[in-house]
C-alpha cells in the first residue's frame, strides 16, 4: 500500500518558507530510500522548521547554501534539543534541491595537480585501463603507492623519481612490515612492486627497482586450510530468520558461500542480469575483471528467489543483494559480507577465531574432496587460476595421503 504524503502527520502543519513545495516531495524520497516512517517523520518536521527559519532570516531560493545550516542549528539549540542526525538531515534536503535544480551545485574547488599527485593519478589510470584491476584493488595498489611516496619524499613538492635508489625501497619495506600483519605486508610488497615496475614502464626510472622488493618471510603450504566446521555452518544457517528481509538476504548470502563457494567481492558484484532462471545458471564476476557461469544449485535459487520477492527493498539498482537500512542501496564492498557471516555466528553462539566469509570457501573445498573429488576439480569450481592454489589443500585429502604412506617397519604392532 502506498503511503499518503498529503495525510502525513509531519506535514499537517502549514508549510512555510521557501523550501515548502518541495517538503512532500522530499518525503517521499526518504520513503523511496527505506526510511522507516518514524524517520522520516522526524526528518520532514525538521526541514520544515528549516523552511519557517529560512523566511524569517529573509533567505530565498536558489540562494540558500550548506552556511545556512550551521546558523540554523545554532539558533534551534536555543530552542530545541538537538540531534546527531541534524546536520546530515539537512545536507540530505540541500542535495535533494540540487537534483531538483532549485539550488545552486556546489562550487568546485580547483585542485592544484602536483608532481606527486599527477604520478599518483597516472598509475591510476594505468592500473584501471592497461592492467584491468578490480576497483578495490587499484585502491589498494594506489594507497600502498602514496604511502611509498610520501615516505621517500616528504616534501612532495621536491620529488625527484630518478633519485630511488634500491636502498630505498628495502627501507621502506623493512619499516611497513614492523607495522603489518602477514597478509597485508604481503599485499604491499605486491603493490610496492606493481608501482616500481610501472615507474620504469613510463621512463621515470631507469632500472627496475621491483627486484629490490624483499620477500616477506613466508613458508608456502605451511599451513591448513581454516576451514568452517560443518555444525557451525549449519548453525550459521539456522539462525537466520527468514520470515524477515534481513534473514531471507543473509540466508541466501550464507548459502552462496556454503554451496559455491563464492568470494565476499563476487556476492557484492552479483547483478540481477546475472542469473539465469531458465537454464539454472550464475554468472559470477571473479577476481581480475574474469567471469564464468556457475550452475545454480536448486535450494540456493529458491534462497536467492525468496529474498527478491519478500524481502528485498524497492529499488532501481541492479544489486542483487542491498543493504537493510536507510539509504537503501549497495553494499558499499566486500566487508558488507564478512559483517553477516560475523552476525550469523553471533547469533548461533559460536565463538572462533575465524569469522570471516572464506572459511565458508574453505569447507566446500573440504567436503568435494572427502566425496572424491579431485584437486583439479575443486580447482575448477573455485576458479583458481593456478594448480599451485588448489595445492594447499592436498593436505587434507586424507584418502589420497593415505596411498602415499609407507608400511610401518617390521608391520603391524
């Protein structure tokens, strides 16, 4: 049932001021974007008040700005309990004047380019167009990139390229990795090496400094797969309630993890467009700009079909999945997926010390290999671009080890 905006309590009050013909339209924008009415009560009441005070201060369209919030504020104080959310609620009406052309855009505000920040745009662009990074890479690479060079030139305005020196780059290496885990310090010696080889591919050094990046220590398959137990995951999934939105999309989340074996990035990327009700088929965005169509197990379609007629929001994106709160919209990345995974463990009551969403990866792997599956097969339905990464888990193929042991001398005891 549509909500009526000209019955609603908030603007039962004559509407004053000059921001009053676009109060009701406002608050059916909040509804639009999943406000819960309350909300959206409280947030129409104070652009209303904004409205009255903006005519008493003789202020007019277009020439209202973001100054005019602060005064406001300050003098609602006086009067009103404030809140946190006020300043937000109001910048939120401004934007929506600015889409509705009532109000001038915000000014933009030129950017001195300096060499530093030039080197780091065109390695941008470099990573996006002739490498075809994921977006979240890139900002990754980008990040480790300025770091670099903010700690080899502190004045960016003196950065001579040609200056590195192999030195340099070890140092750099040996102060980060004191302040990294395991994981990201191998992460920014790869981007560390993406960028030196990018300064020599556009000329602005003369050697490659890449092979000076040390190696962080690292014992490849040195350990096992963190897999998730098999009662836990089970459990994860029983807690969903999905009688409501939010349990039907974390239920289908869970189960794309536990059945396929999907990556936290690939649930984000998942499209409407991507799923193909009558062949029974996924098409999953992978790592590297690399796609394949995975088939669509039954109960996980019926997860994914469930949560797209009951539960998910109203909205014009293409996201399969959408966040449950107001503003509704995508998730913003892929941490979005290790939260639900965090909150299904939560509510089981499962404490471990892995809470993340590739244990669920992890398990799958597991399990086709103790139903005979063999590691070129896993390898496939993991989309493991190399042998090598599928290796790891030769190492709880329990059955296939068990062919290599050598009788115990002297036999049996």
């Amino acid at each position: 049932m549509e909500p009526s905006y000209s019955r609603s309590w908030s603007l039962k009050c004559v509407l004053e001021g000059p921001l009053a013909p676009y109060i009701s339209s406002f608050t059916k924008t909040l509804d639009d974007q999943g406000f819960a009415p309350e909300s959206s009560h409280v947030q129409t009441r104070l652009v209303a008040d904004f409205s009255r005070w903006l005519k008493q201060t003789h202020a007019a369209l277009p020439a209202i700005t973001d100054r005019h919030i602060p005064r406001y504020l300050r003098y609602r104080a006086r009067h009103r309990r404030p809140r946190s959310s006020d300043t937000y609620v109001l910048k939120r009406m401004l934007d929506f004047l600015r889409q509705q052309g009532a109000i001038a855009e915000l000014p933009t505000v030129a950017i001195k380019v300096t060499p530093y920040r030039q080197v780091l745009d065109e390695y941008t662009v470099y990573l996006q167009q002739e490498r075809v990074l994921s977006a979240e890479t890139v900002d990754i690479y980008a990040r480790f990139a300025r770091v670099f060079l903010t700690a080899c030139f502190p004045d960016g305005k003196k950065m001579q390229l040609t200056s590195l020196r192999a030195a340099n780059v070890i140092a750099f290496v040996q102060e980060q990795v004191k302040l990294l885990h395991l994981a990201r310090a191998k992460m920014m010696v790869t981007a560390l090496r993406s960028f030196l080889r990018y300064l020599l591919y556009c000329g602005a050094v003369k050697c490659d400094l890449s092979a000076a990046v040390p190696t962080v220590a690292n014992w490849s398959m040195a350990t096992v797969p963190r897999a998730i137990a098999v009662e836990h995951a089970q459990a994860a999934l029983a807690s969903c309630n999905r009688q409501r939105a939010v349990g039907s999309r974390d239920y289908a989340v869970l189960l794309l993890l536990a059945r396929l074996g999907l990556r936290a990035g690939e649930i984000v990327a998942l499209k409407l467009d991507d799923i193909d009700w009558d062949s029974g088929s996924l098409y999953v965005h992978g790592k590297g700009a690399r796609g394949c169509p995975l088939p669509l197990p039954a109960g996980v379609g019926e997860a994914i079909a469930d949560y797209l007629q009951k539960g998910r929001p109203h909205s014009t994106s293409r996201a399969v999945f959408l966040r449950s709160v107001a503003p509704v919209g995508e998730f913003k990345g892929q941490e979005a997926i290790g939260s639900i995974v965090v909150r299904a463990l939560e509510r089981a009551g499962i404490d471990t010390p892995r809470k993340g969403a590739h244990q669920f990866r992890h398990r799958l792997a597991c399990d086709l290999l103790r139903q005979g599956a063999s590691l070129a097969e896993v390898g496939e339905l993991l989309r493991h671009r190399h042998p090598e990464t599928t290796a790891i888990y030769a190492k709880i193929d329990l059955a296939a080890l068990r062919t290599l042991g050598l009788p115990w001398p002297g036999g049996m005891q």
